[in-house]
C-alpha cells in the first residue's frame, strides 16, 4: 500500500469515528435535554470537536436527528413478528407483543420523540412511522383471530409508550404493565356482547 492510500484510509477511519461520536454525542444530548433543546454547540461540546466538524458532517440539526434516528434503529431494532412464532393463544400473543413493544420503547427513550413530536416535523414523522409499525405488530399478533381493524388501532393504541409510562406512574414494573394490558385487550376481544 502507497503511504498516501495509507493516509487516505486513516483519514476516512478518522471521519467514520468522529461522525459516530457526533452521533453518539447527539443521541446523549437529545435524552438529557430533548431533541429541541439540543444545540450543534452542545453536539460540538459533547463529542470534543468543533462546530466546524459538526457542520461539515451534518448540515443542519434535521440532519443530526435524522442520523441519530437511523443509529437507534440500527442499534436497538424494533420487534418483528417473528416474536410470535410458535406462540397460538390469543392471550399470549397479545402480552409477547406489549412487553416487545414497552421494552424496544424504554430503551430508546421514546419519551423524547413524543415530547417534540408538534415542534419539528422531522420528529413528527419518527412518531408517524413507530405508530405504523405498532399498528402493523399488533395485526400480526391477532392474525390468526380475525380481528377488526377497529378493534386492532384500540389495541394498537393501548400500548403506546404513554400508557405503559402511566401504569409505571402507579408502580408497575414493566412484565407488570404488559400483562395489565394484555389482558385488558384480551378482554376487549374477546367480550361477548
């Protein structure tokens, strides 16, 4: 190898790992203070580098969430339904889906997102999309019940991060949580009328 191909190389190594501090750094921040709050100075601060280098890898504060968003999706995915397999009852199915969907919520400090949904769209558009994707696991999960779409954005809507917050405000632990809303949803479901 050339020692200039050797420089290039390093340099790029450099530029991949200060982009990964910039992320990281912006991920810390946005938990701390919220995604509004956060500032590219505090970016900057945060990951030991100038606000040059902020701006050179990250052209806008759209730019900083937006890779911040794809670093938690990379490193945290959300749950799919291969949760289910195996699984046949109803009732199982539906506490699999809420302790998936609470913990995968918990860990990424959703909060954060609903907090500033109304302020950036950006950020409206990460709440839009986790809703379809709760909305979508949870018609995975009641497939094999034939269940109505009405009946699925209820359930959908029970296990929202806001929910499972408020039952953790009465202090239940999350298997907790999960299992009070399964069964409520369970019984929804199941309800003769």
């Amino acid at each position: 190898m050339t020692r200039r191909a050797y420089q290039l190389g390093r340099r790029a190594e450099s530029a991949d790992e200060t982009r990964r501090r910039l992320v990281q750094a912006t991920f810390e921040l946005h938990g701390e203070h919220g995604i509004v709050a956060t500032t590219m100075k505090q970016i900057a601060d945060r990951a030991g580098v100038g606000v040059g280098t902020v701006y050179h890898h990250f052209a806008t504060l759209d730019d900083t969430i937006m890779a911040c968003g794809q670093m938690v999706m990379t490193t945290y995915p959300p749950p799919t339904e291969a949760i289910f397999s195996g699984v046949a009852t109803m009732k199982e199915r539906l506490v699999i889906l809420a302790r998936a969907l609470f913990e995968h919520l918990d860990r990424i400090g959703f909060d954060v997102v609903r907090a500033d949904r109304d302020r950036l769209p950006i950020v409206r558009q990460f709440d839009d999309e986790e809703l379809t994707h709760r909305i979508e696991l949870t018609r995975a999960a009641l497939a094999p019940f034939a269940i109505d779409r009405e009946q699925i954005r209820v359930a959908a809507a029970l296990l929202d991060i806001g929910v499972y917050r408020a039952l953790q405000g009465v202090g239940l632990a999350l298997d907790q949580a999960a299992d009070a809303i399964a069964d409520m949803i369970h019984a929804r479901l199941t309800r003769k009328d």
